[in-house]
C-alpha cells in the first residue's frame, strides 16, 4: 500500500507539468496515459481521485473526469435501454445481456457519447475512472482506441484495476489477453 501511495501521491504535479498539459514530452505521440494499480486496491484509488479533482478544480484547471460506470448508465439511460437490461439480465442472465449491449455499447459509441458528454473541446485533461464496474462491456483498450481519434490533443489518463507493462494491458491483473494498446505509464 506504500507504494501505492508514493505513485498517487505523484499524480497532481504530473497532471498540472507543462510536458504532460502540452504533449511535450511525447515525441509527437498523443498523450494518453495509464495509472495501473491491484484491483484490490480500487478504494483507495477512488478516494484518492475524488482529492485530486477537488484539488485540481480549486487550482483553475478545466478537466473531464468520468467514470465509466456513470457514463454508460447515462447511456443507456439516454437510449431507453437501462431497464430493459435490467430486466433482461434478470430473466435471461448475463451472457444475454452481454450480447443486447454488443451494438449499443460498441466501443466508438461509447467513445462518442463520452465526448458529447464531458465537453471535452474545452478540458485541459481527461481523467477516465471506474473500468473495473463496466468490464468485460468496456474494454480498456477498446474504449482507448475509440477515443483517440475523438480527443484530440487532449491529455488523457486512464485509471486501470490491472496490469499495464507499456504495449498490453492485463485486466484485474489476472486475465491474460492480447490486446496490445500503446500508452505512456503515468506514475
């Protein structure tokens, strides 16, 4: 948990660091970023996050921090589609529901409603949270493939319950997959 805590600890000042608000330091690679931590430490990660953010708003800086789980709720609110999945998980079971939201949820739909969403044009950053109560419906690296066409320039961290080593990323640590994504290590 120390350890943990050292690398939070190093988010603020690498969050508000000209090299990372600019894209400086990046050789002309996009700025996406990934904070891997142990699923089992999710709590304190997401106490840690709600600090920051009141620590980054109360500095000016203009950022998007979104949590997955919310945002596709949202969603699937917006589409009307939020009870007839609970109502189909409850009848049908998950692997149904997992099929019915294939379409819906398809990454680059995701990625576009996060975009509409969070107002991204006028973000210093953006802050992606809350993988590990979507997953296996969004995809880490899937959802970060779709919003890189969508974000532009804007830096973008995503808070990972897993295992990242620098080209693939490792859910919960746990499932060994061959999605290959590149992204600096944040902390």
């Amino acid at each position: 948990m120390q350890l943990l805590q050292q690398r939070l600890d190093t988010i603020q000042s690498r969050l508000e660091s000209e090299g990372f608000l600019q894209n400086k330091e990046l050789g002309g690679e996009i700025g996406f970023y990934i904070f891997d931590y142990k699923p089992e430490q999710e709590l304190a990660v997401r106490e840690h996050i709600s600090v920051l953010e009141k620590k980054l708003t109360n500095r000016g800086y203009t950022f998007a921090s979104i949590n997955l789980f919310e945002m596709i709720v949202k969603l699937l609110e917006s589409r009307r589609l939020l009870d007839k999945s609970f109502k189909m998980q409850f009848e049908k079971g998950d692997e149904a529901l997992f099929k019915a939201l294939k379409g819906p949820l398809e990454q680059n739909r995701v990625a576009e409603f996060i975009v509409q969403e969070a107002n991204i044009e006028n973000c210093d950053f953006i802050m992606l949270h809350g993988l590990g109560s979507v997953w296996p419906i969004v995809r880490g690296h899937g959802l970060l493939n779709a919003l890189h066409a969508k974000v532009g320039q804007v830096p973008t961290v995503m808070f990972y319950p897993g295992e990242y080593d620098g080209a693939s990323l490792k859910p919960f640590g746990r499932i060994e997959s061959n999605n290959y994504y590149r992204a600096f290590k944040l902390a």
